[in-house]
C-alpha cells in the first residue's frame, strides 16, 4: 500500500468516525428530548391523579379582609 493508499484510508476513518460522531449526538438530543417529554406528562398525571382524589383541595379560595 502506497502513501496515496493510506491518506485515503484515514480519510475515510476520519469520516466514519466523524459521522458516528454526529449520530451519537443526534440520538443523545432526541433521548434528551423524551426524557424531558416523560417528566412533563409524569407531573401532569400527578397532578391529575391528585385532583381525582381530592377535588376540592386547591380548587377554591376564600378570603376575608
């Protein structure tokens, strides 16, 4: 294998790794993303579940001055 042979076979590595790169950090967002995704709906069942077993708490506030 020539010099030219070599050159081309870094390049070639270079690329590949610099692609795998990018889809590490594509597929790192997008789980990012769902986990944000799962704590929203984790908080709203929360509160729903919440409401369904004590309807009146926080539903009404009386003031008197």
């Amino acid at each position: 294998m020539g010099v030219g042979g070599i050159r081309d076979v870094i390049t070639s590595s270079a690329m590949e790794y610099a692609q795998g790169k990018v889809m590490n950090d594509v597929g790192t967002a997008m789980l990012s993303k769902s986990l944000d995704l799962q704590e929203s709906q984790g908080a709203q069942l929360t509160k729903m579940m919440e409401m369904s077993v004590n309807p009146a708490v926080g539903g009404n506030f009386d003031m008197s001055v």
